[in-house]
C-alpha cells in the first residue's frame, strides 16, 4: 500500500475498512497485553495522566497509540509498548495537529503504528531517522472512503 507522507504524519490512503489490521492488535488484544506483565496498567496510566495534563488526553485512544510497527510478530516485538517517558512531549505537537487540523479536514481517524522502539523499527524497514524512534509521528488510517488525492486536498491547506 502507498503511503502519504506529512509531517509528523503518515496516512495510509485507503479507508479502514480495506485496510486489513495485522493479527494481535485490536482492542480486546490491547486488554490483554496489558493485563499480562505487572507494571503494564501503571505505565498506561502514567502516559494518561500525562496526555491529560498536556492538554492531548483523548485525541487518539491509547490502545491505538502504543500501537508498534505492523510486522511486530515476524520481528519478534510488542504488538504494544509504552515510549519511553522522556519521550513523551514530543507527541504533544502531533496530536494537538491530529485534533485541530486532520479530525476536522478528513474526519475520524485511527492510529495503527506510534512508538518504535530501534530494533523493532529496523526489522519493519523503517527509515534509520524514523520519526517513530522519537514518537512524534503516528501513521493514520481515515475512518471513512477517501482517496490519496482527496487527502491531498483536504490536509494540504492546514
């Protein structure tokens, strides 16, 4: 699938539905990821707090921003892991662009990769400078039909 890039963004150009989620990381897997290493939930509730005071708390579902890289069961990763803290803010700019920028151009979008951790990113094929590695970029997959040319159109003036 081809890829549209923007800063700090990426959008994957074909409506969810078509869209197929690797095996591991939806919702009910998240729960169970979480419920499975002690420590987890107080991590998760950690970034929350967090995403709350930074004024972002609620812009994606956090289940969907741990997401790692698709190919996390052929690399032998996480399908979900907590960034580092210290890199945290670095999100700030991202999700406040995803809320008052892309939300209302293109409408409801889902997360499918944030955080990469270095090993996990270089097994997936991504870019040595990756943006993930930092987690300041997320790649967005829109909710509803669109084209790469109506998401040209709609994100290019914000």
């Amino acid at each position: 699938m081809r890829r549209l890039l923007l800063v700090p963004l990426a959008f994957l150009a074909a409506p969810l539905q078509a869209q197929e989620l690797p095996v591991g990381q939806g919702e009910a897997d998240y729960a169970r990821w979480l419920d499975a290493q002690s420590g987890r939930r107080g991590q998760i509730m950690s970034f929350e707090a967090w995403q709350q005071a930074a004024g972002v708390r609620n812009v994606l579902p956090t289940w969907q921003m741990v997401r790692t890289a698709s190919m996390w069961r052929e690399c032998g990763g996480e399908p979900f892991e907590v960034p580092p803290f210290t890199l945290w803010p670095g999100m700030v700019k991202t999700l406040k662009f995803i809320r008052d920028h892309v939300v209302p151009a293109v409408g409801p979008v889902e997360a499918v990769s944030g955080y990469r951790n270095p090993a996990l990113n270089q097994c997936a094929h991504g870019a040595p400078g990756s943006a993930h590695l930092a987690f300041f970029a997320i790649d967005l997959v829109p909710l509803r039909p669109t084209t790469r040319r109506q998401l040209f159109d709609e994100i290019c003036p914000a």
